[in-house]
C-alpha cells in the first residue's frame, strides 16, 4: 500500500468528515415504521454533496464481484452483517439493528467508517452488541501505533470479543485506504496474534471494522444476492469501523466528526 504524507493524510481526514457528517445525517433521519434503507442511502448522498465528496462505493467494481455497485452506502439489518443492499421497500421497524456503512471521496482520497444503531426500542442483548462491537473497535485501534504489528490490532479485537462472548464473523476483514477503496496489500484481520503479522510503519492508513454477532459468527450468502453476508444461525450483528492513520502521536482517528 502507499504510505502517505502529512497533506495526504489530511486530505483523507476531509473525506473522513464528510462521511461522518453522512452517517449522522443517515442516523437521525430514522423513524421506526416509516423510513425506508433507500431513503437512508439517498440522505447519504445528498449529505456527502453538501460536503463536496462523493460516494467512493457508487459505482465502484470489488474483486469478489463481476458487477459494480449501485448504491451510495450498504445498509444491513439485524442478521445481515455487511454489504446490505438499500431497498425501497424496506422498512426500518422499532426494534431493528441497522448497520450504515460508507466511504466518502473528496479530491480522490477515501476515508471508510460504518456504525450500526438501534431503531426505536431494542433488546437489551441487541444494546450490549453495540456496545462491545464498538468498544472492539476502539481495543484495535489502541494498538494501532507504528513499530506495532497488524496482530496486535486483531489480537485486542479477538480478545475482548471474546471475552464478551460474541462470535467473530469469519472471512471478513478491514482494509488499507486512501487512493481507492481498497488498497492492495493489506488485511486488517479481527483475529490474531500479538507480535505477529505485518509492522506497521508510518503513513499506514487502513479501515479497522470487527464484525461481531451474538452467535458464532459463522456466515451465510445467499444465491439471489451477490452483496449481502447473513449471520448463518440468523442471529443479530453488528459492524463498527473508522479509518486510521498511524501517525508520530499514534493512531490518528480520519472518520470523527468534525469539531464545531
């Protein structure tokens, strides 16, 4: 992947900006029973325009697929654990999880960042999901300092998921960005171990997102859909994800809001 400067990174952070800004455009814009994933995807794009970035995923052709995509965001609900596709007709309803998942471009540069939130009122188990998901994504990102290895970030992740008894989904991984989407090179792995794996070095920078559901983790596609990833037992899932940078201060957050 290619190591970036000081002005590149902060190139990335306006993108990472936007895409904040989107997600929570995305967010409150939801009225259980009314608000539809398409709606929620045509917000997205109409905040990421106000921000002067575009929807890097809206046309973009990822190597597991022979066609590109169509839409501005994935939008996964409940037992859907990525890369849901938004639908006219259907409808968020109290009690739904749902993941939005984007990646803003300003001037080229990409920053990808994803939060799943609750629709009106959720079980106290789909609440404790959230919580962990994310607290598993800030454990990997705390280990994202240069000298480190991509190990040390899995390893934090696959600990306290762990811990918390929350499966693992398999086969997905977070990524290197910048330049595009996905930069080659680079897995960022929610499992590992310590010490293992690629060092990182300065001017890394890559999206960390541990996907976790309140079963095993175990993954489901479906033949009618060459997008979505289902939990298998169709239990509940959640994704949490910012892009990073490894930066001389340690690890630099691109996809916080912006500071008022």
């Amino acid at each position: 992947m290619k190591l970036k400067t000081e002005n590149e990174i902060a190139a990335m952070r306006e993108a990472g900006k936007a895409a904040a800004a989107s997600l929570i455009a995305m967010r409150e814009a939801i009225v259980p029973g009314e608000t539809t994933t398409l709606q929620l995807d045509e917000i997205a794009g109409e905040t990421l325009a106000k921000y002067g970035a575009k929807a890097a995923l809206n046309g973009y052709k990822p190597p597991f697929s022979k066609v590109p995509y169509l839409h501005n965001t994935c939008i996964s609900v409940n037992d859907e654990i990525i890369h849901g596709v938004p639908r006219r007709g259907y409808v968020l309803h109290d009690g739904d999880i749902v993941g939005l998942d984007l990646v803003a471009s300003v001037d080229g540069w990409c920053a990808d960042s994803a939060i799943t939130v609750p629709v009106g009122s959720v079980s106290d188990k789909a609440k404790r999901l959230l919580t962990v998901t994310r607290e598993a994504l800030h454990k990997g990102i705390a280990q994202a300092k240069a000298g480190n290895h991509m190990g040390d970030v899995g390893s934090a992740i696959q600990r306290f998921a762990e811990q918390q008894r929350c499966g693992i989904a398999e086969d997905l991984v977070g990524h290197g960005v910048g330049v595009s989407v996905h930069e080659p090179g680079l897995d960022v792995p929610n499992r590992g171990r310590a010490g293992q794996g690629v060092r990182l070095l300065l001017g890394m920078t890559f999206a960390i997102e541990p996907m976790l559901a309140l079963g095993k983790g175990v993954t489901l596609q479906k033949n009618n859909d060459p997008w979505t990833v289902w939990t298998k037992d169709h239990t509940l899932a959640a994704h949490f994800e910012h892009t990073v940078a490894i930066t001389e201060n340690g690890p630099l957050i691109l996809t916080l809001p912006a500071k008022d």
